[in-house]
C-alpha cells in the first residue's frame, strides 16, 4: 500500500447528531494521530443536527482533511448518514468512529498496518474502553480523560478493568480469536471498525431498512461481509475511550433494537440469529458465540 496508489489511505467517517462537544472530542483526538506518513481524511456525517455541529467542523478544517456530508433531520437515521459518508470518501479503507470516541494517537496507523498484514478480505474490531457504564462509575471516568491528551487517557483508564470494553470476557473465552467464530457479527459494533471501501460498496453498504430505529444496523453489515468471506478480527492494539455522556432514550432505544433485530433474522435465518433474537436486551452480554459452538459440538 502506497500513498501514490490512491488519494487517501484511510478515510474516518464519524457520524453525529447534536453532539458537539463530543464531536469536539473525537476531532481533537483525530487532529493528534501520528500515522507514519499515512494520509487520512474525515468524513463528518450528520443526521442533522440543529446546535453548533457545522461550525466545529469548520473550526477543524485547518487542522484536518475534512468533508461535510449534512441530511434533514427525518428521525434516527445512522444507516442513510454513514452511507452518504462512504460515498464521498476518498480512503482504500474506511475506519467508522461514533461521535465522544477519543482515539489514542496511533490508531489510524494501528488499522492501516493490521490491513496490510491481513489483506483486503479482512475487517478490524478496535477496543473501546469505558461504553456503557452505570452512572456510579461514570462520575471517576470522567476525571481519568483529558480530552487534549488521548494517550495519557487511554492510558490511565487501561489500568482499571472496570472500564475494559464490555466485550473483554467474550475476547477472551475465543482468546482473542474472533474470526474463527460462527458469528464474529455480534462483535462488529460502528463504534470502531474498519473495513475496506470497495468491500463496503461490494455488500451494499448499510441496509437503510434500519433508519427510523436504533441498533443493529452494524451488525447487519458485519454479517454480510461475513458472508462474503471478509474475516472480522478483533485488533486489541488500536485503542479508544468512549467518553461517557447521558442516555435518556436508552429504555426505547432497548425496544427499538429488538424491533430492528427481529427484522434481522428474518432477513438471514441463522441459528445464530435466533439466538441473538432471543437473548437481545438482556442484562448480560449473552455470548452467542459460545452457546453456537457448543451447540455443535454436541451435534
């Protein structure tokens, strides 16, 4: 892979909707990456947005390669959005980013070797620290992270397993190995995954059958680049915060979800399907994976 060969080797598409600050967050972060002479872009994509969005972007443009892609705000619609994002970017690859993840400095260049090791039939699920957290722990993480230091805050919350990404006990029940599981879909959360551009456009992109409702947009996308043969490894280098911030809507956003994966498995009809349609919502991450793979072992 070489810089002459296309004009970017990375696009970060980062959608957002009237999160500014958190916008903020993530372009400050991006600002500070140190990729080896790499050449990366952003994509803003906002799902429009009514506070002070555009003008942080603008705000940016001196510091970043930045483009803004902006639709009318009709409902929740991440699908529509990150597809307009992909269709003006520029990069071999795609890293897709929400909006309050504060990336350490080398993550850019962390998903540009992993997919020139790997190759193109290949996808990378980067770590995220701090998601979804209950609010009596929140109150510490927020003192950890220095937004204008996202390796000292990367740094100091790694040393607290309370704040590991909530999919750490299923990283290391498949040691790590994720692409060799029945379902590595359930895994590939567009909080921080990258995938290549010309795969992204082969399966279609997002299934815009989603907009309207939260969730499982992503993991929808995940599994058809797992029919198609891309491997989805987990790439626990690249590391990430997600800054905490209030969800009132999370009660309906848990309903939406069901709604959206029931349109799921009748869209694809797996065992493994049926089990996520069965265990979504629960307290507990339900490791689908594992309850798979014994289910075939016993067969």
């Amino acid at each position: 892979m070489t810089t002459l060969q296309k004009k970017m080797d990375i696009s970060v598409i980062l959608p957002t909707y009237n999160r500014s600050t958190l916008l903020e967050y993530t372009l400050k972060s991006l600002a500070l990456q140190q990729t080896g002479g790499y050449r990366f872009e952003v994509v803003v994509a906002d799902d429009g947005s009514s506070d002070d969005t555009c003008a942080i972007v603008e705000k940016y443009k001196p510091l970043l390669r930045i483009k803004y892609v902006y639709q009318e705000d009709l409902g929740y619609r991440p699908a529509s959005a990150r597809n307009k994002a992909i269709e003006v970017a520029e990069g071999e690859l795609c890293l897709f980013v929400d909006s309050g993840i504060i990336l350490n400095t080398d993550v850019l260049y962390k998903h540009i070797l992993f997919h020139e090791k790997e190759g193109p039939y290949s996808a990378a699920v980067g770590y995220v620290y701090g998601f979804d957290r209950e609010d009596h722990v929140v109150v510490v993480l927020k003192k950890m992270i220095d937004p204008d230091d996202p390796a000292a805050s990367v740094s100091a919350v790694s040393q607290h397993e309370i704040y590991f990404d909530v999919r750490e006990m299923h990283f290391r029940n498949h040691q790590d190995q994720i692409h060799t599981l029945p379902a590595p879909w359930l895994y590939f959360w567009t909080g921080h995954v990258s995938v290549s551009r010309r795969n992204l456009l082969k399966v279609g992109m997002f299934d815009e059958s989603y907009d309207g409702r939260w969730g499982v947009e992503d993991n929808d996308l995940g599994m058809r680049l797992f029919q198609a043969g891309i491997k989805i490894h987990l790439l626990r280098s690249a590391k990430c915060i997600h800054y905490p911030h209030n969800d009132e809507n999370k009660p309906d956003r848990v309903l939406q979800g069901r709604e959206n994966c029931q349109y799921f498995h009748d869209k694809f009809q797996t065992y493994e399907t049926a089990l996520f349609l069965k265990h979504y919502g629960d307290l507990e991450f339900v490791d689908i994976n594992l309850i798979s793979l014994r289910q075939s072992s016993n067969a």
